[in-house]
C-alpha cells in the first residue's frame, strides 16, 4: 500500500510528465497551423477579450445608474 507522501510524489511526478507533453503538443499545433488559421484563432480571441470588457465596462456603469436615479 501507498503512503500518503509516495501518492503525492507520484502525482507530482505525472503533473509534470503532463505540462512538458502538453508544451510539446501545444508547439507541434502552431508549428503546423497556417497563416491563416492562426490569424482567425488570434482574432477570435481578441473578439472574446473585447467583449468581455465591453460588458464589465456596462455593468459598471449600469450599477453607477442605479445608485444615482435612486
């Protein structure tokens, strides 16, 4: 049986096993994606990002309005 402190070696070990196979795969995609396909993906994300703050941005002045009209 596993001490608790081999269990959590172990999963140490497999976490790291993880990030350095997930790096590998993340390089594999890019090297492998068009110039095209990058730009619509970075875009995409720019389009998320935006909004995201655009609707923080309402929000904040939404509640400003409720405080003031009271």
């Amino acid at each position: 049986m596993k001490t608790a402190r081999r269990a959590l070696h172990d999963r140490d070990i497999v976490r790291e096993y993880m990030r350095k196979l997930g790096r590998r795969g993340g390089s594999a995609r890019a090297q492998s994606l068009t110039t095209e396909r990058a730009s619509e993906i970075g875009r995409s994300a720019v389009q998320v990002r935006w909004s995201r703050y655009y609707a923080r941005q309402a929000e904040k002045e939404g509640a400003t309005k409720k405080i003031e009209g009271k």
